[in-house]
C-alpha cells in the first residue's frame, strides 16, 4: 500500500533533499585586512560570482565555490543519487524486503553526504575563503541545506524502521495461519 507511514518519510526526506539546491550549506563572516567585514555562503550548485573583490568592496556577500574553490560535484552527486533512490523505494512497497535494503542504501548515502559536508566541504571552504581573501576570525553557520540534509537521513532511517515493522507484522500474520 501506498498510503503509509513510511511513504510520507520518504516523500518528506525527498522533499527535504531538494531543498539543497535551494538554500546555502553554510555561511560565512570573517574580516579581511583593513577591517573589511567579508561574508560568503557554500551552496551546493553555486551562483556564478562576477568579481569578488568588488563584492568586498561594496559589501555584497561573496559565493565561494563557482570560482575553483571548492569543488562541489561529489555533494551533488551524493545528493541526488539518495533523492533519487528514496522516490524510487516509495514504489517498491509490494516487496517490503528490497523496499528496506533500497532504503538502507539512501540512508548510506545521506550519511555519507553528511560526512562530506561536516569534514570535507565546509573545512576546505572556510580554508579557501581564508587564504583567498586574507581573512581573520572567521565564523561559520550552518544554513538550511545542511539541516535538510540531517532531517532527510532521520526521516530515511524512520522510514526503514516503519517498514521493518510491517514486514514483521506481515510475518507474524503468515505463522498464525
């Protein structure tokens, strides 16, 4: 069936990883020499950036990532390949078996984008914006995306649970019999 609990976690799981295209990863705020206030966000598919010292000289927030600093492929393909995954699992409810290996595979994968995230991508990117820019006291916040990300990997592992209990209650029916 369709229409269970575990079919609305993995929509919202879905939903919530295309929010990453959407919203900023992480931004940044730092200082660059002569007290320049320099702020910049990490997106998953970033904003082509004209020039980025006029944009600290106006005061317009910088996008980091388009220009060589940080290469973003492997967030995008991780991302896609677990929203990807997650829909198609939503439509294999008949086999709950495969439904919860399927499933298994987009939680990895989202776990693994976290990691990516937290270890690789945010690092390199606060390194790059302090070489690139000379900056001082940098401070990050995570944005949207990453907690998108975090809440698709719960509503994943929900999802897996739910269905774990269906295939037990659907085996536990078949040794009344």
């Amino acid at each position: 069936m369709i229409q269970r609990k575990q079919t609305l976690f993995l929509f919202l799981a879905v939903c919530a990883l295309a929010l990453c295209f959407v919203f900023p990863i992480a931004s940044f705020e730092g200082k660059a020499p002569l007290g320049v206030q320099v702020s910049g966000q990490f997106r998953m598919i970033p904003k082509d950036v004209p020039e980025t010292m006029s944009q600290i000289l106006n005061g317009e927030p910088v996008e980091i990532g388009q220009r060589g600093y940080v290469k973003t492929w492997p967030l995008v393909v991780l991302t896609i390949a677990s929203a990807l995954i997650a829909l198609v699992s939503i439509f294999l409810f008949k086999n709950r078996v495969r439904q919860m290996r399927v499933v298994a595979v987009a939680f990895l994968l989202g776990v693994v984008d976290l990691f990516l995230i937290f270890i690789w991508a945010v690092d390199s990117f606060v390194d790059q914006a302090t070489q690139a820019m000379a900056c001082t006291d940098v401070h990050i916040t995570y944005g949207v995306a990453t907690w998108a990300i975090i809440a698709a990997v719960v509503l994943m592992f929900l999802a897996q649970r739910f269905i774990k209990k269906d295939e037990e209650k659907v085996r536990a029916a078949d040794r009344l019999r």
